[in-house]
C-alpha cells in the first residue's frame, strides 16, 4: 500500500480569529468529501479554539505551528504539548526555517520539541531546508543531513513512524520561487535514504516526505508525479479556500 499523501497548510501569522473561523468553515465545506489525502491545517494559537469548532465533523485535522518542550512552568509567552492536545491539536509543525532564523532556534532545541511531541503523540512535521547560499556552495545534503541527523536524535524507530519531514528550501519561501520538480525530487530521495541509514528501510519506506515553498495550484500536479513527493506544507495559498482546495485535490498524472 502506497503511503498517503498529506497536504498541510501553514497560516503563519495571518487572519484574526474572526478570518480564521471562516475559512475553516469553508474548508471544511468544500472538503467534506475528500477522501485518500490527510489535511492538516495550522492557523495561529489564538484561533485553535475557534478553527477546531468549524473543522471538528470534517476531514480536516488540526496543527499547531510549535510548541514548548515542557509540559508546565514558568515560560512566558509559550505554550505546550497537552495544551495543544486539548485543543485537539492532532499534528504540530517544528523546526520551520522563520523559527530557526528569527527565533534561534536550533537543532537542539528543534529535537526537544519533538522529543516532547511524540511522547504526547502529536505527530511532528519536522521541517529542513537549506538557505540559497547553502545550495549555491553546494552544501544542500550536508545541511539537510546534519539538520535531520539533530532533529531525530535519541529517537527511536517506534517513535520516528510518525514524523513528517518537510523538506523547505529556504530561498523558495515566501519568494515566489520554487525547486523544480527534479530538484526537490533529487533531496526528497536523499532524505529518504538518510532515514534509513538513521533507522532501516522499512521506516524510509512508509516515511512521508513534504515538499515546501511557494506551493501553489501551479505547480503542485508536477512536484506530485515525483516518486518521493508524499505532499505539501503550504504557506500564503492555504489562506484562501479555494485555492487550498484546488491543492487538496492536486492531479495524480
């Protein structure tokens, strides 16, 4: 059985609550029917509450965009794993590369929260990515390699089998550019390969890998047709529903 694609939407810090309550009721309309792909979307932590109302009694799950390694405590301005869970919270995004370059954070930080989310079985879509200097130099698989070496460490296969690696090329976030189909299908086989050098074949063969970076209705029916291109993690095109849906339902070949 083939692995099941996964298409996520990442709202970043878009719409008021108010915005995001309806378009999550108008994804879960033009959704009910969806069958055979797992949607996920990710609004902002004020809109978990509202969006999970609209979004309960259709095929759409629920993420956070991170989370806190600890479950309680004296950490301002944070928020955890069975905070999210109550929520229903059912995936968690980590490690993006805006949280990497504005927030610092690291891949220390960035296995933490996956370590904390897998114990609490939210499923980590755990994301890398190399900026444009990184592939102009030639270094994209050695930071990729390093970037999934730390975020998966200490982890066992059992827990590994739920992660979603979404491989973001930096340069193509936000900027209007995309990795061509071959280009991300060439990392997308890399990752899969590292995975089973870190675990074994069978987890690199049920892994599910994400491409990233300016997804849109476009392109997704080509990153779609490559072997190891198991979805998307979709930014500024989720926060329109028709557009997401267009994605949603991306052409298979």
């Amino acid at each position: 059985m083939g692995r099941k694609p996964v298409i996520a939407g990442n709202w970043k810090m878009h719409t008021l609550p108010s915005e995001g309550a309806r378009l999550a009721a108008d994804l879960a309309r033009l959704l009910k029917e969806v069958d055979g792909v797992d949607v996920v979307i990710a609004p902002p932590y004020t809109h978990l509450s509202p969006v999970e109302q609209r979004i309960k009694s259709s095929p759409v799950k629920l993420a956070a965009q991170n989370l806190n390694a600890n479950d309680f405590g004296a950490y301002t301005g944070e928020v955890s794993c069975p905070m999210l869970k109550e929520l229903g919270c059912e995936y968690v995004i980590i490690g993006h590369s805006e949280r990497r370059q504005y927030y610092g954070e690291t891949d220390q930080s960035v296995n933490e929260k996956v370590q904390a989310a897998v114990s609490h079985n939210l499923i980590p879509i755990l994301c890398v990515g190399e900026t444009l200097d990184e592939r102009e130099s030639g270094r994209t698989l050695d930071v990729i390699l390093s970037q999934l070496e730390g975020g998966l460490k200490g982890l066992s296969k059992e827990s590994a089998m739920i992660i979603i690696v979404a491989y973001e090329p930096v340069w193509a976030i936000g900027t209007g550019k995309t990795a061509t189909d071959e280009q991300a299908q060439e990392v997308h086989l890399f990752i899969r390969n590292s995975l089973s050098r870190l675990f074994d074949e069978g987890l690199s063969r049920a892994a599910r890998i994400l491409y990233g970076g300016s997804v849109k209705p476009e392109n997704i029916d080509g990153l779609m047709t490559q072997p190891d291109i198991d979805g998307a993690l979709v930014g500024g095109a989720s926060l329109k529903a028709e557009i997401f849906e267009r994605i949603v339902k991306f052409k298979k070949g």
